[in-house]
C-alpha cells in the first residue's frame, strides 16, 4: 500500500493552496484519513482528520482556513487551503489507517510534500 501526495510548493501569504493524496495497493477498506505537518525543529501535528462517513475533525488553528475532504471510490483525500501563513509553513503528510484484509488494519504514511509560505 502507497500513500502519494500532490500539490506542495511555494505560495505567497493569503493565497490557497491544495493537497491531494492517493492511496494504491491491496487495500480491502479505508477508514479514517487525515492530513498532519511538520515544521522544522517541531513535532509533527494534526492538521485534519476525515472519518470514511465524512466525519471531520481540525486542529484549532486550522479551523475556517482548511478544508479536508475523500472519494472513497478513488481512494483520494484532499486537503483545501485557504489564507495561508508563514507559520503554515511545514511538510504535510497524507495519513490513511487502511485495512488490507477484514482483518488487519495498518497505519500509513505518505512520503510528505513542503508547503512554503512567503510574507
């Protein structure tokens, strides 16, 4: 199973900005996808989380600005940016728990895209 991210680069303050994410391999079920960052010298940290129902959750700082979303038929989650700051500046990381049979569910990453934001 393969998580690939699309969608990083350089954006300028205010601007938006989209991340996609496309889950491949043997994959019987995916339940919860989210979206996580990491800026240099920090932890990584919950951007947003989408349920297989639609069920969202964001972290406080994001709430209003981003926007995330899934085709469960295409197996895709989408991360929508809006009013970017400098301090949204980081490495976004695609995250799926992804059933590979009825019985086995495993965590997986994508390989992360930088998000560069200019004042």
């Amino acid at each position: 199973v393969q998580l690939v991210e699309s969608g990083g680069g350089l954006v300028r303050a205010r601007g938006p900005l989209k991340l996609s994410c496309a889950a491949s391999g043997s994959i019987f079920r995916i339940n919860d996808m989210g979206w996580y960052r990491q800026a240099p010298g920090k932890q990584r940290e919950l951007v947003a989380q989408i349920t297989s129902g639609g069920s969202t959750n964001y972290a406080d700082s994001m709430k209003g600005r981003f926007t995330i979303s899934r085709d469960n038929g295409k197996n895709t989650v989408d991360l929508q940016m809006i009013s970017l700051k400098p301090k949204d500046t980081a490495a976004y990381y695609c995250n799926a728990f992804i059933k590979i049979n009825r019985k086995y569910e495993f965590e997986y990453w994508g390989q992360g895209t930088q998000i560069t934001v200019s004042s």
